[in-house]
C-alpha cells in the first residue's frame, strides 16, 4: 500500500466525526421544531437558540474535517 | 532553518496578506471609530441623531440589551469590548467575498481573539473573588492540580480551532470547487474559445452560492457563537453574592 492511499484512509476515518456531528445536529433540529409546534409563539426565540446550537454541534463536524483536510494537503 | 527560526530574518517585517488585510480591516474600523466619536461630541444632545450616528446609537443600544440579557447584573458596560470585537470579526469572515485573503485563515487572527476573551475570563475571576482564585485550580482535592492546570486551556483552544476551522473549511471548498469548475468549463467550451478565457463561463453561476454559505451565513453564526460564548464564559465568574444583592435589591423596588 502507498503513502498516499494510507493518507486517504487515514482521512477517511477523521470523516467519521462529521457523520456523528450530522446526526447531534438532526436531533437538535427535531427536538427544536417540536418545541415550535407546541408553542408557536416562542418560534423567534427557539429558532436563534437553534442557530446558535446548530453552530456549536457543527464544531465537531469542523474539527474532523479540518483533520481530514491538513491529513490530506500538509502530512 | 526557515525564516521564522532564523534570527537573522526576524527584524525584516514581511507580514503574509491575511495579516495585512487584518491590520486594513483595523483601520477602516478605527477610522470609522474617529468619525463616529467626532460626530457624537458635536451633536446636539437635545435634538434627534440623524445618519450614521442614529446607525451607532441603534447598535449600541441593542447590544446593552443583549448584554443585559445575558450576562445579568455586574456587567452593565461591558458592551464595549463587544462593539470592537463583532465588526472585526464580521467583516474578517465576509471580506474572502472579495477575493482578498480571509484574515480568519491564519492561526494567528483566532488566536489572538481567542485570547482576550481568555484573558477577560480569568481577570473578571481574579476581580471577583480575588484570593480564592486560585482555589479553582485544587477544586476538589489538590490531587487535581495538574488536571485542572490542562482543563483551563479548554476554551482557548476550542474558540480558537471553531473560529479557524469555519474559515479554512469554507475557504478550501469553495477553491476545491473553483479549480474543478474552471477545469470543467475549460473542457466544454475550450474547443470554441481558444486560450485560458474559456474557464471562466461556469464558475459565477455556482461559487456565489458557496460564498453565501460560507462567508455570510457562517460568518454570521460564527460571530454569533463567538460574542454569545464570550459572554457566558464571562458572565459565569461572577460569585453568586452580585447576583443575590441584585435580585434583592429589584424585589425591595417591587414591594415599594
């Protein structure tokens, strides 16, 4: 086995945290667009909240594609 | 030996562009800054603001708002760090729609805005409780020192990596896309248009989509993320006793 085909599976498995963070972040949706529908008026102040949770659950999946990139372009 | 280990190159300034759009990014605001103080020392206090003082004042007024908001009684002006810190970092994110290097795609811009908001924490501790500050460090039992000394990096790194991973990741797509586009649009229409002018037709249709997402949008919620952690980092070192005497205090003016 290469270098390189190494390095793409080495970036291949830092990808893994992404798919984790995607599943974070569908549960924060669901759980958030149940709370609009149970109390419409709320709807501004749980939809900010769920920016700013979105972001901060999206971090990980950053992280594991930030690993990924460096692995393939700097290592 | 390369040039930042070399000590002979170290006294030749040679900034990369990301940190000379940084320092123009600072300039425009602190030209901004002197225009704004200019106009508000002239202005009749009596009449209306009118123009980009009514702008600032809005500004101004919201973010005592969301400050009150958040972080509680004990910080009634610590809007103003705020006020630096989210035009910076705004247009710093949205200014790749230019074309000009993000100055969030060097380690060093998060960084150094991670910092403040790492020093302001650990000052507002120290202000607050003073001699038992150092009490956090042997929390439990001073078995935990050198946990604790490692766990006070936690949020440095993560504001730092957040803010830095954002940029770069955006970045690095939206030049992954330009290149296969340009090659794309080079092979259709290279047999038509001879020469490099025919990778240009299919890049302006999909890439203003990406810098919408990534430099607007995220730029936005980064910001966002990075003022709202500030303040909650911030506003949690404040000993419970503020908080009581405050709440104390608003009821004594309900009963009156």
């Amino acid at each position: 086995m290469t270098d390189v085909g190494l390095k793409a599976i080495a970036a291949a498995i830092a990808i893994f945290g992404a798919g984790a963070s995607s599943i974070g972040e569908g549960l924060l949706v669901t759980k958030a667009i149940d709370g609009m529908a149970r109390n419409p008026e709320m709807y501004g102040k749980l939809r900010s909240s769920m920016i700013i949770g979105a972001a901060l659950v999206e971090t990980c999946g950053i992280y594991a594609l930030l690993v990924a990139i460096l692995i393939i372009f700097v290592m | 030996m390369d040039k930042y280990t070399d000590p002979a190159t170290w006294n030749s300034f040679n900034p990369s562009g990301e940190v000379i759009v940084a320092l123009f990014v600072i300039g425009i605001l602190v030209i901004l800054a002197i225009v704004v103080g200019i106009l508000a020392r002239r202005a009749d206090p009596l009449k209306r603001p009118k123009g980009l003082l009514k702008v600032v004042e809005w500004c101004v007024e919201k973010l005592d708002a969301f400050v009150a908001d958040i972080m509680g009684p004990g910080f009634e002006n610590f809007g103003g760090i705020l006020l630096a810190i989210i035009p910076f970092l705004f247009i710093a994110f949205t200014i790749g729609i230019t074309g000009l290097p993000s100055p969030i795609n060097n380690l060093a811009v998060p960084l150094v805005l991670a910092l403040v908001t790492f020093a302001l924490i650990h000052f507002t501790a120290m202000r607050y409780n003073k001699g038992k500050y150092f009490k956090r460090f042997v929390d439990p039992l001073p078995v935990f020192l050198p946990i604790n000394l490692l766990s006070m990096w936690a949020p440095l790194i993560s504001m730092t990596l957040r803010m830095f991973g954002n940029g770069v990741v955006g970045w690095v797509l939206i030049t992954i896309v330009n290149n296969a586009l340009e090659s794309a649009s080079t092979a259709i229409f290279g047999s038509v248009i001879a020469g490099g002018a025919s990778g240009i037709f299919l890049v302006p249709i999909i890439t203003p989509v990406l810098h919408a997402y990534f430099d607007l949008f995220s730029g936005f919620v980064q910001t966002m993320v990075f003022v709202f952690l500030t303040c909650l980092f911030i506003a949690q070192e404040r000993p419970d006793e503020i908080e009581q005497e405050a709440e104390m205090g608003s009821r004594k003016e309900a009963v009156k």
